[in-house]
C-alpha cells in the first residue's frame, strides 16, 4: 500500500510557526498521513516539527533533510529525541549531506570523504537515539557521552542517498533513504 505526504516548504508568512501549523492541520483534515519540512535557510525543522506535532496530534511528521555537517550528532540526537517528546512519538529524523558549495562555503567544514563523515555520523547519532553511552573517535566525528531524555523513544532514520556509497550506508546503517527531486525511474532503476 503507498503512503503519500506532503512536504510543506516554508510560504514566505510573516509568522512561518502559525503557517507550518495552519497548513498541517489542513494537511491532516485532507486525509494525508504526514507532512515533512526540510531545514534550509529559513526556520529549524526540528522546533517547527515539534511545535507543528504539538498542535495536529494526528499526523506523523517528519524531516526532508537535515544537513549533518553543522549540527553535531549528539545535539541532532538531543534535538529528534526532544521533538520525540513534544509529538508523542511521531517522528520520522531524515539527514543529509547537503552540497560542498553551502557546507564549505557557508559553514567551514571540509566536505572531503563524505560518505567516510556520515558513516561516522550515524555510528554516534543511531546509539544516541536509542539513548546509549557513545565512544567514537572518527575521522570526521568525536563524541563521548550519553543524551538521556525521559519518556523519549528513539525514531527511524532516514538519509538522503543516490550514490551507491550512500544508498549502502541508508540499507545497511539507517531504516532507508529519502529522495528529493528524483523521478519514478531513478527509484525503479538505480535506488
């Protein structure tokens, strides 16, 4: 059976909460079962999603994607297990790489051997989820310590992934990927 949502991009409202909100609950009264956000440049998917999950309790929310680079795995961990709270369970955690122009450019991080960062990613993010002590000292990503949340679940993961490297690393570490802007036979033939 296909499942269908919607993804709701930010519509350029003066108070983009209220119309993230507004527009789930209409996304809801529809008869879709969920709403994705992604995190661009405007407002944190993470806040909206937990704030648009706190307002429609009937409709599964998630995030298309969050970049890794800038956000530490524990703090992304912290951030999808405090979201977990505030919707009672109804999130779906989609990450990404992003593009050497933003995460070079605008942030100052190497994006040399991606697929090498985000396997070290998800090795410390996927135990912090499920609220477990890390000890990682990767290439690309330290962590050592434990996010504890009460009444916190962990949720699926899902990565952005078209390259085999990555598509191995959504089917063998992650619950599956997460596309955008890729056509039927893309994902007949290639994920």
């Amino acid at each position: 059976m296909m499942r269908i949502g919607i993804f709701l991009g930010e519509g350029g409202a003066p108070d983009p909460l209220e119309d993230l909100v507004a527009r789930t609950r209409q996304v809801a009264r529809d008869g879709f079962p969920s709403v994705w956000v992604s995190h661009i440049f405007g407002a944190d998917a993470l806040i909206s999603l937990a704030v648009m999950g706190r307002e429609v309790p009937e409709i599964e929310l998630g995030s298309a994607v969050i970049p890794t680079y800038p956000r530490h795995p524990l703090l992304m961990a912290q951030q999808a297990l405090t979201t977990q709270v505030a919707t009672r369970g109804r999130l779906t955690l989609g990450i990404g790489l992003s593009h050497r122009p933003v995460i070079e450019g605008m942030f100052g991080h190497s994006f040399e051997k991606p697929a090498r960062h985000m396997r070290e990613y998800l090795q410390v993010l996927l135990p912090a989820l499920r609220q477990e002590s890390v000890d990682v000292d990767g290439e690309t990503v330290r962590a050592h310590g434990t996010i504890t949340i009460p009444g916190a679940t962990p949720c699926p993961v899902l990565l952005a992934a078209l390259a085999p490297r990555m598509l191995r690393l959504a089917g063998g570490m992650a619950d599956g990927t997460i596309t955008w802007m890729t056509g039927l036979r893309t994902v007949a033939e290639h994920i």
